[in-house]
C-alpha cells in the first residue's frame, strides 16, 4: 500500500504521539478520601500534578490511537495497487477491413507492449482484449469495414481513467492505417479531450474501391426493430453526432444494437457517450442503414435545422472506402502536445484506492464509539479527577 | 464478638451521679425518705405522720413519739443516644467508630439492665430505630439487633434525639464523634442537666483522625461535600493543632456544663476498660 499524500499520515502519527504523551503524563486531582474531621485541615489549593503510567487504560490508549491513525493514513489517500509505474500504454490496434494485415497489427504492437499495458482492439466497436496476440482470430477479423477511430478513442480514454492509481503518465499508442473513411467528425472532438500526445504507428490499409450507396433507411419506433434489441433501462441521451451533424436534445434511448450486427456494420452515428446510434451494413451491392434514433412526433425536433442536416446525414450514400493515402487525420490524431497524458488530468474513474479510504474512516468511527463506551464508566469511577 | 464485650462488663454497677427523684424501687440513692428496712435516723412525731411509722417500743422507753426514718432506693431510666451520622462510619470496616460506638452501646445497656434500670436505644437521624427503656429480659439482644440493621450515612441531627429522650429519663447518655450540630446538642443538654438529670457526653474518636496516615492526600468530609482538602507536610502540623484544640475546647464546654464527659479512641483500649472508665465517672 502507498499513499498519494503521505503528509496526513505523518501528521496523524504525530497526533497520536502526542495522545500518549498526554495518556502517560497527566494533570488530575487525586480521589479524595473520606475524612470526618477534613474542615480542621488548613484550606489550600488542592490540585497537584501527576506523572502515573496508568497501565489499566491501555486498551483505550490503543483504541484512540488506532482511531487517529486510521484518519490520517485514509485522508492520505490510501493506494493498494502494485508497483506504481512512470508510464503505462494503451494500444489502440486497428482491426478493421481497413487494416491490409492483422498480423502486422499485433506484430507492432507486441513490438512495444510491456507487462501492464492496455491492448484495446477496435473495428467499428472497441473492446479490451488481453495480450497482443488476442487480436488475431477476433470476431472481427473478417470484417470488411473500415473501423472507428472515435470507438478507439472512447475505449482508450475510459482505460486510461482506469489507470491513475497504476501510472503517473499514460502513452496512447493507435496501430492504423488511419485512413480518411475511419475518422468522423466526431474523432476530432473526442482527440481533443486526450490530455496528451498520441502515436501513431502507421500500418498498411487495404484497398477498397467500390462505392456503395444506400437502399433502405430503417428507423426505429416505438415497436422493436429487427436489428436491435431492448435496453435493459431506459435512459436518456443528451445529443446524437453524425458526419459532424451534431444535434442537442434529450433523445430517449430504449434500443440498442444487437452485437452480431455490429460485426459486420460500421458506425455513422453516435450517441454523445460514444455508443452506435447508427449504423450501415452491407446488402449484397447495395448498403442497409439502421437509425436507433426515435423522435418524439409531437415536438418540434424534426423541423430543426439541426436535426434536418443529422437526418440527411444519416441519409446519404454509403461511405466509399478509401486507399490509404496519408490524410490530415494522422495529423489530428498526432495532436500538438509533446507532452504525455498524466493520469491525474483524465476523468477519475470509481477504483479502490477510495473504497479504502473510506473503509478506513469507517473503521475510526467505530473506534470512536467503542472509545466512548470504554471511557464511560472511567469518568463515573474517578468523579473527581 | 459481644459475648466477650459482656463478659468483661459483668458485675459492674452504673451508678447515678446524683440521687434520683424518682421513687421507684432500684438500687440508685433516692431523695424520697420513705419506709423501707435500711434505717437512717429517728424524727419527733409531728401532727400528720404516718402512725404506721411511729416506733412504739422506743416511745414505750422514752414515752416520747418518734418517727423512723429510712432511705430508699430508686431505679433510673437510662437512654443512649447514638450518633449513625457518616462521619462515624470512618475509618470504613470492623475498627470504625461505628462498630465501636455500637460495642458502647450494647455493653452500656447490659450494665444499666444488670442493674435494674431500664434501658432505651435511640438512634439519632433514624427515627424508627429507638427501643424504649425497658428492663425485661432480652433488651440487650434486642438492642444488639437493632443496631445491626441500620445505615450509616447522612447527617443525623443529635439535639432533636436529645430532647426527646429528656422528658421524663434522668440519665441519658449520648455515643457520638460530635462532628454534628455540637452546639445545639450542647444547648439542649446544658439545659437537661439543670433540670437535675445525668448527661454522659462520650466522644468517639478514630485514631486516623487523632494522626492521619501517610497514604492520605486529598480528603473530604462525608457529611459535607463541598469540603474538601489537601493534606500536605504543610498542613498536616496545622490540622494536629486544630483538631487538639477542638477536641479539648469541646470537652471543657461538656464538663462545664456538668456532663459526664469521656473520649474512647478507636484501638486504643478494649470496650470493658473505657465502660468502666464511663460508669465509674
């Protein structure tokens, strides 16, 4: 265990010497005596100063400074994680119909993983897999589309949340080809919120050049479309971003992708938390586009002009998968920062380094109540001290 | 433990300090002449004597009428007041002045009712624990019994006891520390003892109190609690001297005011010597 602010921590110690001292070296008035003929004593002041070890009292002794202890060592931000590294990586590897080879994927990021780094696979949807090698033979090695940066993104800004209590800074590695059909207008918002420099570790794409436009254009209702199923509790989105169509409403969020369909369909739409909104597959020589977007008919959200540029948006011809020409989204992706992300300036993540600080103040409390009822029938025996 | 107390009080005689005016049959001196066998002296007949009493076969020798006159012998109520203030429950356990007061008591009482004279149990601050003065047998247990029960705490106000038990008793004796309302005690008995009766002021006293241990530091005083002081080398020499002088300056006012007075100390000598000490008085 290590603590982020081990100052509280000297300062309790201190605190708790000084509770000994005061438990060791004590001023009270001695027990009175009964004494018949005491109004023949001449009246003088009757404190008097006492040095005693009071041995009897050592459990109360131990129990306050238990108690002190444990405040201090919790505001001093308790961490129970390992070895706390300087640096710690997060791979985005691509592994969509854009990338030529896997293998060359994971060869590259194997080339650069250390033990404790964070290998996120990413196509049209991201996830976390454990090793290097776990990005060939994925679901997503036979897919066709080209993947999501702004998935990688999202996936690699919630890892890095995860990893303030492991590292002091975070490396965001992405191994992709970075072609211009795998950004959206959304990665360069997303990229701006990583508080430091990204490399990028170029890759060879694979070459597609039939073009595909759009057939059918499927909404979902208020009855469950084929393509997706209930959320387990419904909730509300605050925006929903397409082809840098951004529109800000409460949208009600009561269907979500079924997952095999994300396998074989890329992203046009997202909700504002990075969740698919929309997405495109293919369809034989035509492509299918599923919206998850519902609109309350008695507003007036459709007659914005907003939500009027979303919906065309969402209506235009399938993406033309491009060559992988260098495009300015590696230099976006680059970022001007020279400097690496600390872990400090990401959003906290819920981990157990609080959960213990709170434990331990948990822990005090108790001290303090059971310090009391030690302490209570101590001062009802010595009444006159 | 009173067996032993008995014992050694066996055959002692409590004598009344001053003929008694009462004319009950006992073994005190009376004022009362009357006609009982121990003869004191002849009279000159005078109109309204008792013929009963003229002595014929003197007035036969002399042919002149004579009266016998003769003592009699009076018995004397006796109560014993006793102090259960707080103050005598010091120092705590059997050498207490309490456990020493109730010894007093008990073998006084056995004295008095070998005598013949009644006696009664008053314990002041308790109102319900009083034996009145009686001469039967098993007034001693009884009274043995009584003191067993009761509480030592609080203050008992010894005056209220003592005017009570004047009204109609010509001897009273009073087993106390006298830490109490000493001065209207001494009132009342000043006043008991003009109207002709026996007053015993016996002082209780611990020998911790006449030289308080070493161990003693901070003391309070049971029956008041607000008084509470330090004793320390220096002022240890000054309670000595205080106490002393309260202790003479009380037993001057009691012998003044024509009380019996003894002071029993706590240890210092067994119950039979200080109840000869107080019936030879």
């Amino acid at each position: 265990m290590s603590f982020l602010a081990p100052g509280f921590l000297i300062a309790a110690a201190v605190a708790a010497c000084g509770i000994v001292a005061l438990h060791l070296i004590v001023r009270r008035r001695p027990r009175a005596t009964p004494f018949p003929t005491a109004r023949f004593v001449p009246d003088e002041p009757v404190a008097a100063r006492k040095r005693a070890i009071n041995l009897s009292d050592l459990l109360l002794l131990l129990v306050r400074v238990l108690a002190i202890l444990l405040v201090g060592a919790a505001l001093a931000r308790p961490v129970i994680a390992g070895v706390r590294k300087n640096i710690i990586r997060v791979f985005a590897a691509d592994v969509s119909g854009s990338v030529a080879s896997i293998g060359e994927v994971r060869d590259s990021v194997r080339s650069a993983h250390k033990a404790g780094d964070v290998v996120i696979a990413f196509d049209t949807v991201a996830r976390v897999v454990s090793t290097p090698d776990s990005l060939v033979g994925g679901g997503a090695a036979g897919n066709q589309l080209p993947g999501s940066l702004s998935a990688g993104l999202i996936a690699a800004m919630r890892a890095g949340s995860s990893l303030r209590a492991r590292a002091d800074s975070v490396e965001l590695v992405i191994v992709s080809p970075a072609t211009e059909d795998e950004g959206d207008r959304a990665t360069s918002a997303i990229r701006s919120v990583w508080p430091g420099r990204v490399r990028l570790v170029r890759v060879a794409a694979a070459r597609h050049s039939k073009a595909q436009t759009a057939s059918a254009v499927a909404f979902a209702g208020a009855e469950r479309p084929a393509f997706a199923v209930a959320q387990n509790r419904i909730d509300t989105v605050g925006a929903v971003i397409a082809g840098g169509h951004v529109v800000v409403a409460p949208f009600e969020r009561r269907w979500r992708f079924i997952a095999d369909s994300l396998g074989q369909a890329r992203v046009i739409a997202r909700w504002v938390d990075g969740q698919p909104a929309a997405i495109e597959k293919d369809s034989g020589g035509a492509c299918t586009k599923s919206v998850l977007v519902s609109v309350d008919s008695t507003g007036d959200i459709a007659l914005r002009p907003d939500f009027i540029a979303f919906r065309n948006a969402i209506a235009a011809p399938c993406r033309r998968a491009q060559s992988g020409a260098d495009t300015g989204l590696a230099v976006l992706l680059a970022g001007r920062s020279e400097r690496l992300a600390s872990t400090g300036s990401l959003p906290a993540a819920v981990d157990g380094r609080s959960m213990v600080a709170r434990w331990m103040i948990l822990a005090a409390i108790v001290l303090a109540i059971v310090e009391m009822v030690l302490r209570r029938p101590r001062v009802g025996r010595t009444e006159d001290k | 433990m009173y067996g032993q107390i008995l014992d050694s009080v066996r055959g002692l005689r409590w004598r009344a300090r001053r003929p008694s005016r009462l004319a009950m049959p006992g073994i005190h001196q009376s004022r009362v002449r009357g006609t009982s066998a121990e003869f004191t002296e002849y009279r000159p007949y005078r109109a309204g004597d008792d013929l009963r009493r003229v002595d014929w076969k003197l007035f036969a020798r002399s042919d002149r009428a004579h009266v016998r006159i003769s003592e009699e012998r009076a018995v004397t109520p006796t109560w014993i007041i006793v102090d259960a203030s707080a103050s005598m429950n010091f120092p705590e356990g059997p050498g207490s002045k309490w456990a020493l007061a109730q010894q007093l008591t008990v073998a006084l009482v056995a004295v008095a009712h070998a005598g013949g004279d009644p006696a009664g149990v008053m314990v002041a601050g308790h109102p319900r624990a009083t034996i009145q003065p009686r001469a039967r047998r098993g007034a001693v247990t009884e009274v043995i019994r009584m003191l067993h029960d009761i509480p030592v705490a609080g203050a008992s106000p010894l005056s209220a006891c003592l005017a009570l038990a004047s009204r109609a008793t010509p001897r009273i004796a009073i087993v106390s520390d006298f830490l109490g309302d000493l001065e209207e005690t001494m009132r009342v008995g000043r006043e008991i003892i003009a109207s002709g009766r026996d007053v015993y002021a016996l002082h209780v006293v611990a020998s911790e109190e006449i030289d308080p241990p070493g161990s003693v530091s901070l003391v309070s005083d049971p029956e008041a609690g607000d008084v509470r002081r330090s004793v320390t080398s220096r002022t240890r020499g000054g309670y000595l001297q205080a106490y002393a002088d309260w202790r003479e300056e009380t037993a001057a006012r009691w012998l003044a005011s024509g009380a019996a007075y003894r002071v029993i100390v706590t240890g210092a000598e067994p119950v039979g010597h200080a109840v000869r000490r107080i019936v030879h008085s």
